[in-house]
C-alpha cells in the first residue's frame, strides 16, 4: 500500500481531532475529486514502519479522537489487504479511539468486508460534482452517507451516524 500524507490535528475529516491517512489508488474517477493526485496506485510513498510509527504517535496523544483513512480510496483492491490489517491492529492498539473510512463504493458492496468489523463510521460512495454541497457535515455530495458501522451491522441495513 502507498500514501500520499498523513494530516495531524484534522477537524474536517469525523468527530473531533483526528490524525488523517491519504491512502494511493482509485478506480472511481470522480469528477470534481479534491485529491486526483491520489488515483494513481503507485503514486506517493511506500506505506512502512515510519509511517506507523508517526500515526501511532498522533494516536497515542490524549486529546486526538482518532484515524480518519481516506484517499484515493483506502477500499481500493489493492489497499484492502494492508487497510483492514492496519485498522485491526489501530483497534486493539487504541480501542478507545474512532477509526473513520471513506470510500467511493456503497456500503450494499462493502457489508461482507472484514475491515468493517474494525471500524466505527463510513462515509460511503462516489463524490457528485453536480450534488455538492459545502453545508453538509463530513462529506462532499448530497448522495454520500455518513453510516454508523456498528448499528448497521447490527441492523442488517444503513443506520447513519447521528
């Protein structure tokens, strides 16, 4: 897995003072996409130890609410692998902290992955240019959805994350 940087201190990216992971690779293309610097797959730097290491730091910080993964897409085929054995070991490591995914695919494709067991909100589907809206909370277009991961697993269906 790649990434393109790691944000310290964010307000913009879920609840509270969050560390942020830019995660290389999309296949979505969306048009209008803040971060199209971040498609290419073998765009960025080689996601290592350093770079844990400089999470764990941030997360280990009392008043940061956790890791926000996003993109790229951190659900990419090529990231999921390394994306869902980070998000375990993030969980066991700090499980009083949030950890926050986005991603362009819909939850109804994404329900069966074993990340999901490790993380506490998606902000699931594609960026529409045409449904932006800068007034909403945590995503870009109207047709995202900001879903609480552990209600909807218990559900069997979206619960959105109040």
């Amino acid at each position: 897995m790649r990434y393109h940087n790691i944000t310290k201190e964010d307000m913009l990216n879920g609840d509270g003072l969050r560390v942020v992971l830019w995660v290389a690779g999309c296949s979505h293309g969306c048009k209008g996409c803040q971060n199209p610097i971040t498609w290419d797959p073998k765009g960025g730097l080689e996601f290592d130890e350093a770079a844990k290491e400089e999470i764990y730091e941030q997360m280990g910080k009392s008043y940061v609410a956790g890791i926000t993964f996003s993109g790229g897409d951190p659900l990419y085929q090529g990231n999921r692998l390394e994306i869902t054995a980070f998000a375990k070991e993030l969980k066991e490591k700090y499980p009083k902290k949030t950890i926050w995914l986005y991603t362009g695919y819909l939850w109804e494709e994404i329900q069966d992955l074993e990340i999901l067991f490790y993380l506490d909100v998606v902000v699931d589907g594609k960026f529409i240019l045409e449904q932006k809206d800068v007034s909403l909370k945590w995503k870009g277009s109207a047709n995202q959805r900001v879903i609480d991961v552990k209600k909807s697993l218990e559900a069997g269906s979206v619960v959105l994350h109040d």
